[in-house]
C-alpha cells in the first residue's frame, strides 16, 4: 500500500500495515519512493501522511478514543 507524504508528495511504500491501522502505533515503517531506486526502510509518523488522493487517514487507525463518545452515549453517561 502507498501513503503520500503530506510535505512533500512523495510516495510512501507501507511495509507494515498493522501498524498502519492499529491507533496505537503513531509512526509506520515504509520506504520513499521516487527516483529509480526506492529508499531503505525507516519510521513515518501517521499524522505527517495522507492517501495518494489527498484524504486523510481514517481516524480509527490515528485516534485510540475515537468511538469514546458514541460509548458515553451509549451508556448514558454525561462527561
């Protein structure tokens, strides 16, 4: 799977993807990819990448808490 990085556009070949989707992990191990050769291995912060089309990451794979309202509701709780 590629992710565009946000700075620059370059594309970001994601090596592990249960990193990618799991909202604890806030960086992923992939490789840059431009030029003719792709780069080596390293860590990109989650928040610092996007998909190639310019959308951002769904929230479920960057926030922990994103479902803690809906839980609150749920259960009828008041903050």
């Amino acid at each position: 799977m590629f992710l565009k990085r946000k700075q620059d556009g370059h594309l970001v070949e994601v090596l592990s993807l249960n990193d990618l989707v799991n909202p604890l992990h806030k960086e992923i191990i992939g490789r840059l990819h431009y030029g003719e050769e792709p780069g080596d291995p390293e860590k990109f912060t989650k928040a610092d990448l996007c998909f190639p089309s310019g959308e951002e990451l769904p929230r479920c794979w960057t926030d922990v808490h994103y479902r803690d309202e809906e839980l609150l509701k749920r259960l009828k709780i008041t903050p």
